[in-house]
C-alpha cells in the first residue's frame, strides 16, 4: 500500500511518534496559524500526522512542509524544493512532491523522508497546473491538473513519468479559471475539489471512476470569512482524521499576513456531497477540537544565526546580482510575518562591515499590506535586549530595564509594559531573598521602568565557560542555594516560567535568579500543588532547573528549550547521569517525575546531609 502528499504552485510533508489523549475536548480558533501559507494540500501520513503542503511562490527553499497531529497545532518541518532548479506523494519509502510551476513542464521532486534531503528526480513535459495527487487502492497514481478544462492523468508506478492522460471536465457555466485542483476518494467514489477564485466559490465533484463523466455541487461561495476583513475561504483541502471526522482546512486572505490557514469541519449529506458547517451562515472562528490537543514549537522567537545553517523559517529570496531592484537583490533573508500585529526585532553587529557594504532590514509588502520599520537607538549604557525590554547599565551598582518602546505603536507598547509591570509586582511580592537580583524600585513612573542591582560576573552560562571548575562543596551550595530560591518563589505564589542558564546571573560568586517577565503571579491563597499537577506545563521549570543543575555540578553548558522543541525531551537527547552528584534528581527533573518544586526541594535538602 502506498500513500500520499501532493501539491499545488510549490508545496510539500513528515513524520513523528506522538502520544495521544484518548479523546478531544475543548475548542479551538481561526485562523489556525496566523501567517502565509497559501494553497494547502493536506494528507495523512503512514505515522497518522497530518502534512501540509503550501506555496510560497520566488522564496528559497521553496515549498513549506508543515505537520500536526490534531489539525490545529502546526509546525514547519522542511521544505520540499531546496533550490529553485526546479515540485508530492509518498510511494515506497519515497516522498514526492509535483508541481507545474513554469508554466511549461512540470517537477518531481522525491525524498526517503519529508523533511529532506530533497532533489529533483523527474520533469514532465506538460503543466499539471495546480494539481492534486491520489494514490488508489490499487496503488495507481494520478493527477488532476487544469483550469478552464480539468484532466486527469495516470503515472507510471514510480511517478516519475506519465503514461495515459484524458480531458475529463470542463469548469461550471459562468467560471473560467479554476485553481486548487484535489483528488480524494471516499466509500468507492472519486471526488475532485476546486474553487473558482473570482466568485470566492469551491466546487465538489463526484465520479464512478477517475475517467467516468463527473457531476458538480457547489460547496459554498461568498461565505463571510471567520478573521476580520478577511475574504472568503474558497481553496484548500479534505481531510480524515482516524475518529472518522471530516473537515476541510482553507485560507482566508487579510491584512497583514497574507493567506492564514482556517480549519471547518464538514458532514457528508444523503447525496454523496460534502456540507460545511457554518456558524449564523459564516465560517466560524471556533469549532470543537478535531483531535486531543498536541503543542507544537512556538512560531515566533530569537535567532542567533548559529552555525552554518538557516532556521526553517528563514528563507532566501536570492535571484540575481548587481540590481537597483530590492526584490532581485542577493544575500536576502526574509521571515514571514506571524501575529495579527507582528513585530520584528533586530540586533545588527556592523563592526566588521567596510566602506560600501549595505546591510539592513526592509519590509516587503504589495497592495493589500502595509508596513513600517521603526529604527530604535539603543539607550546609553545598554547591555542587555530581551523580550520584554533594555537594560542599561547605570554605574557598578545598579541597571535600569526599560520596556521596549515603538514610537506610533501603542498597542505593542502596552504589551512591553505590562510585561515590566508585571515582573515589578513579582519582584515587590518575593522580596528580599539572596538568591533573587536585588529590586530597588521604580526608576520612571511614567515608563514603568523599573531598577535592579547590578551583577559584576555575568550570566552563568558565561561564567562557566570561563572560570575553573569549583570545588565539589561549592557546588553542591550553588545548588542547595538555586533549588531553595526557587522554593520560595514557589512558595510566595509565582512560578518563573523561563529558567535558563542566562536568567541566572552571578555576583560576587553567589547565583541571582532575574527576569520574570514572563513568570505567572497567582492570588496568595492558591493551591499551587493543584495548579502544578493540572497544568504540565507549569512543570517545565523544573525540567529546565534539572539543566541548571546538571550544568552546574558538570560545570558543562547545558540546555533544553521545551517551548522550542514543543515536548519534553527524548532520553537520547540528554546526557547520563548515572554517577554524578545529584544525578538520580536531575533524572527525576528531566522525566516529570516531580509534581512542585516543593517535591525537589525536599529531595535536595535530604541529599546534602548525606554528602558532608
């Protein structure tokens, strides 16, 4: 048996073990990914994950692969197209991708797995324009292509050439140029899926046989869109979850995005045809959980630029050189947009940059977006820029942290100094503590600003890599100090929500926990041992501290972003601990075998004794 991707302009696919509930709960909202990924092509997977395959048109590495498990939860895991060299199904351990996207031929693209190496394995020569791919049970594979006239064609068994094509239907009187061509089929019938885009219309057609005459059914048109200004979702895909259900994941084209995925569910009626499910006569902005919920990687984040390697989401739009045109200029690389309101934010290092060098940030846009770049001088004395804000150093004392401010953006500056607000009250609420960074107060009450003492040694990331390992009994206190702070921070009602080695800074050799920007400040009589029990992800500090710790007591960097990866750690991916001091705890840190932090801090107290 053989399944499939396929794909429409340029698109793409993966594959993952996922643990899941034993049912769906809850709802969810459109869009469901709030950025560009245009003419979806969804399919099921060998492991049951869903892959997506979108366009994205001049940008390389072309053709975005995205998977979820629950239809509602995506990431980006690779592209089908590594080059414009010119576009999906998987067949025998390979992984296909098919497009037209010239205009004349069309491009095979094959891979052992969806997230690459992929490279370009066929051409055929005529334009299945925006196809659909289906595997039948017999494990023939066609591929239905067309505007005005939609043929379907049969390929030979390794999908690298065609060996029958025939005309098959024309478009519905009143249409012209159809788009989104997709083959299914479903209890012995074929059905073709299209959309006539100027009248924001989807068709639904069924047949016998893929050569036997088809009839149509108008699915929906001109229904109003579930995001603001949005237009009406017309092109996209059918997809089966493993319960049975039905739903078809569209786009809808707004302001400033682009065309951001929204998911429906549909029923099948006494006819054969598919129904979409509407809300008061429009898609609707939520619908129940198609599957249990799976988290995935967040969208958004910083990037360092490490290594030789762009992230996924980073493209390059590299055309040609010695250009006045921005959009065919070299050594471009571009992020789309994520977020009703996105913000970028950048740190350019020009130190090693010459006379006549030009580097910089633009925003690309056409007619229907717009945008600016807001160029913010750092402050003076500015040592540090996270998420929330800029700290300056003030004298060997003390530093100020501003919250971010964007000149005309009131609402991202809101957000800013909520944030810092919300980090004051955390800060005034835990006190006095030696193994929390001093709070002095108020520095601007008109800016929310807020000060705090200085540390003289840095991070400790940093100052591992650059002092000698300390004695055992030094660490094994760096330890019995860091658990017990975190135990009363524990303890006063805040959880810290972002432990990592550079949110812990060193001064006078004692370890101070700073930035709770993003901590979570609960009323004085909650039951925190509930709360940590019912949320998993309350626990993900303790994961992180199992990395301090084992940092620390290794005095080797070591580090695990949950919120990165989207899930906790597989055992291959963490170093042994059989041996090492505190090793069977870090191990219960790193398999969620603590409920609170009070369950570690308890550990820690009855191991200490044990060693001196």
């Amino acid at each position: 048996m053989r399944l499939l991707l396929l794909a429409v302009g340029l698109a793409v696919v993966s594959a993952r073990q996922v643990i899941r509930g034993q049912g769906s709960t809850g709802t969810f909202s459109n869009p469901v990914i709030c950025g560009d990924f245009p003419d979806n092509d969804v399919s099921v997977g060998a492991d049951g994950l869903f892959y997506y395959s979108a366009s994205n048109m001049h940008f390389s590495p072309g053709a975005p692969i995205l998977r979820s498990a629950d239809l509602v939860n995506w990431e980006l895991i690779g592209h089908s197209v590594p080059t414009l060299d010119f576009g999906e199904k998987k067949s025998n351990k390979t992984w296909y991708w098919i497009a037209c996207v010239d205009f004349n031929n069309s491009y095979v693209y094959t891979s052992s797995s969806p997230t690459g190496k992929w490279k370009q394995s066929a051409t055929i020569g005529k334009c299945y324009y925006d196809c659909g791919l289906l595997i039948d049970d017999d494990d023939k594979m066609y591929v239905v292509w067309g505007s005005h006239i939609i043929s379907i064609s049969q390929l030979s068994p390794d999908g690298l050439s065609e060996v029958k094509s025939q005309d098959v239907f024309t478009s519905p009187p009143g249409t012209e140029l159809m788009e989104g061509n997709r083959l299914y089929k479903k209890d012995g019938l074929y059905y073709v899926l299209n959309d006539y885009p100027q009248g924001l219309a989807t068709y639904i057609w069924k047949s016998t046989t893929p050569w036997a005459p088809w009839t149509y059914k108008l699915l929906q048109a001109f229904t109003p869109a579930p995001v603001e200004d949005g237009i009406t979702p017309h092109q996209g895909s059918l997809i089966k979850t493993s319960h049975g259900d039905w739903y078809f994941l569209s786009f809808t084209w707004a302001y400033p995005n682009g065309r951001m995925p929204v998911l429906a569910s549909i029923t099948w009626g006494s006819d054969g045809y598919p129904i979409l499910t509407l809300v008061n006569g429009s898609w609707g902005t939520t619908y129940p959980n198609p599957l249990p919920t799976v988290k995935t990687p967040s969208w958004t984040g910083t990037d360092t630029f490490r290594g030789d390697k762009l992230d996924l989401i980073l493209s390059a739009a590299t055309v040609t050189n010695d250009t006045n045109d921005l959009y065919l200029a070299r050594n471009t690389i571009t992020h789309r947009v994520h977020g009703r309101f996105p913000v970028a934010t950048i740190v350019l290092d020009t130190s090693n940059m010459h006379d006549g060098d030009r580097s910089g940030l633009v925003a690309f846009r056409d007619s229907n977006a717009s945008s600016s770049i807001i160029m913010v001088k750092q402050r003076p004395g500015c040592i540090a820029i996270g998420f929330s804000g800029e700290i300056c150093r003030i004298d060997d004392s003390h530093v100020v942290k501003h919250p971010k401010y964007f000149p005309g953006h009131p609402t991202y500056n809101k957000q800013y100094r909520d944030l810092i607000t919300l980090e004051r009250n955390i800060y005034e609420r835990l006190g006095d503590h030696k193994g929390i960074i001093t709070y002095l107060g108020i520095a601007d009450a008109e800016t929310g600003a807020i000060r705090l003492a200085y540390a003289n040694q840095g991070d400790l990331s940093t100052y591992i890599g650059s002092h000698d390992m300390p004695s055992q009994s030094f660490r094994n206190g760096w330890v019995q100090l860091l658990v017990g702070t975190f135990y009363h921070i524990y303890c006063c009602k805040v959880l810290h929500q972002d432990v990592k080695l550079n949110n812990i800074l060193v001064d006078n050799d004692c370890l101070k926990v700073i930035d709770f920007a993003n901590g979570a400040l609960f009323p004085l009589d909650a039951g925190m041992e509930a709360t940590c029990t019912d949320d998993p992800l309350s626990r993900v500090d303790l994961l992180c501290l199992g990395c301090v710790i084992y940092s620390i007591i290794t005095w080797q960097v070591f580090t695990y972003d949950f919120f990165e990866e989207g899930r906790w750690p597989m055992p291959a991916e963490l170093p042994p601990t059989s041996g090492i001091p505190f090793g069977d705890i870090i191990k219960n840190c790193w398999d969620d075998k603590y409920s609170t932090i009070a369950s570690l801090y308890k550990d820690v107290a009855a191991w200490l004794p044990q060693r001196h």
